[in-house]
C-alpha cells in the first residue's frame, strides 16, 4: 500500500510541476529545484521565488517521492540525498517537498 501511495504521489506531484511550467512558459532551459523542507523552509522559498510546488507529505513517503520526482527530472541525487532515511526526516522535521525555479525570483 505504500508503494502505491508514492506512486500515487509521485505522479499527481509530477502532473502539477509539468501544468506550473506549461502555466508559466518555462523554456527548455528552464529547471525545477527540488528540495525537502520544514514549514518555515517552505514559506521563506515561496516568499523568494514564483512559481512554486510544494506539497505537504507525510515522513514515510516523502523521500520516496522526492527521489521519484528528482529521477523523473533527470536531476542526480547528491551523496547527503542518497543517505537519507525516514528518521532524518523525521528529526530534521522535514515535511514538504518544493520545487522552484531559482531564475525566478520575485
């Protein structure tokens, strides 16, 4: 059930970053950023920059579907990103996964 929901999650993620860009004319050039935050990470990048996609996760699937979207952008993992778990994330508090384009700032 679990995989499922990532996927699931992965998928609805993967549909709002591709209308967010279509949305806002982003080029071939354009990229996302892709990062895993707290509640007040994700305010500070959305205050900073639009567009954004944030979504709000729960822990144990949070890092499935970061590294699901960080593949589907064609975007490596860093070495810190592949040693993550879910009790990083959870004593970090990571709770949202948002994306930006650093380009575009407010």
């Amino acid at each position: 059930m679990k995989e499922q929901t990532v996927e699931q999650e992965t998928k609805l993620y993967a549909y709002d970053l591709t209308n967010e860009a279509a949305e806002h004319g982003f080029k071939s050039t354009d990229n996302w950023n892709l990062t895993m935050v707290t509640d007040k990470g994700r305010v500070e990048i959305q205050k900073e920059y639009f567009p954004t996609v944030a979504a709000q996760l729960y822990p144990e699937i949070l890092l499935g579907v970061y590294q699901n979207i960080k593949r589907r952008l064609h975007q490596n993992l860093s070495k810190e990103e592949e040693s993550l778990t879910v009790e990083t994330i959870l004593k970090d508090d990571l709770r949202h996964i948002i994306a930006y384009n650093p380009k575009r700032q407010r």
